[in-house]
C-alpha cells in the first residue's frame, strides 16, 4: 500500500503526487521467492512498461514468472486523496483484496507510512501492519528520534528539536551549536 501522507493543502500542492505509488515497487524484489505473491495496489493503473522495467532491475528474478504473481489493482481515482481512503471507500476493491489474501498468517499490509487508515485496513484485511506504529509516529520524526535518543543516553549532534512541528506555540529548542534552520556545526567535536 504506497499510500503518503500529507494533509489536504500538502496534496493540492505536490504536482504529480501520483506518481509516489511508485516508490514501493522496489520492493518487487520479494517475489524473489517462488511461493510469494504481491497485491500492489495504487490509485491508478500502472503503465505496464514502469512494471517491466521495476521487475528487471533484479536480476535474479524471472520477470514471466514473477509478473504472474504480481497482482496489479488500482482505484480508478487520480483526486489528491490518501490511497488507503480510497481503498477503504470502495467496498468491492476491499472485498477484492481480501479475497486474494490466502493466508491471513503468512500475510502483510507493507506501507509506506502507517496512519490510522492504513491500521484500519489492516484490520480489515486480518492481516498484520508492516509498517511504523501510527501512535509511535513521532518517534521517526528527526526531532522524536533525538528525543528518543537522548531519553536512552545515546549520544546525538548538536542541533535543534521541534524545529518546523507546525504545532502552535511550539519553540525550536536550541542545544549547544545550534540554532532554529540550521544543521549541527561540524567544526567542532560533539559534545
């Protein structure tokens, strides 16, 4: 599920935002395995041609074999929407890939971000989320990751937390050699 998110003003603004879905088919190499099959599913179909080319660049994969148990779906909708909305509003696309999901136990849902749809759809689908935690988000955010960090005595570089949050009344923390926009200072040894 190549699903991205951004709020709705974010989606208007990234001309070809599409174009994203794209991004997963670097995980094509797991149909290296003969007994795997992929549910790749994106908001419009894929040219065939970018499936081609995605599926050569292993070369250890047999494209015949693995194209066979590629299953493209695609939700014939190009509005600037999170893709999981959309799986999650059409009833027969998700009664679809619930049907070709064999075995719930040895099945995932692979997301690029996890939020609460990608959760539900997972759910859904009875099958496990691979993907970050949507309440631990934060914590993959570089100012959670500092945080997180530093909570666990693991040393990080000078820089700034909660820089950029969006989140009113919310003050960039300066740490020593920092300051709001700009990198850790390599001149000097960290601290």
């Amino acid at each position: 599920m190549p699903s991205f998110i951004l709020d709705q003003a974010g989606m208007d603004k990234a001309p070809g935002g599409l174009h994203y879905e794209e991004r997963l088919l670097a995980f094509l190499h797991l149909l290296r395995d003969p007994r795997r099959r992929l549910v790749y599913v994106t908001s419009l179909p894929l040219p065939e041609p970018l499936v081609a080319y995605a599926l050569g660049l292993d070369r250890s994969l047999s494209v015949p074999d693995a194209r066979r148990r590629l299953v493209l779906l695609d939700c014939g909708d190009d509005r600037p929407a999170q893709l999981t909305q959309k799986v999650l509003r059409r009833p027969g696309l998700l009664a679809h890939i619930s049907g070709l999901v064999r075995e719930p136990e040895d099945a995932c849902l692979l997301a690029f971000n996890g939020s609460r749809h990608e959760r539900s759809l997972a759910v859904r689908l009875g099958v496990p989320l691979y993907a970050c935690e949507p309440d631990l988000a934060h914590l993959g955010t570089k100012s959670g990751a500092r945080a997180l960090f530093k909570s666990a005595g693991v040393p990080v570089p000078r820089g700034v937390e909660g820089y950029g949050t969006g989140r009113p009344g919310r003050r960039a923390r300066r740490t020593p050699g920092g300051a709001p926009g700009r990198g850790p200072r390599h001149d000097h040894p960290a601290e």
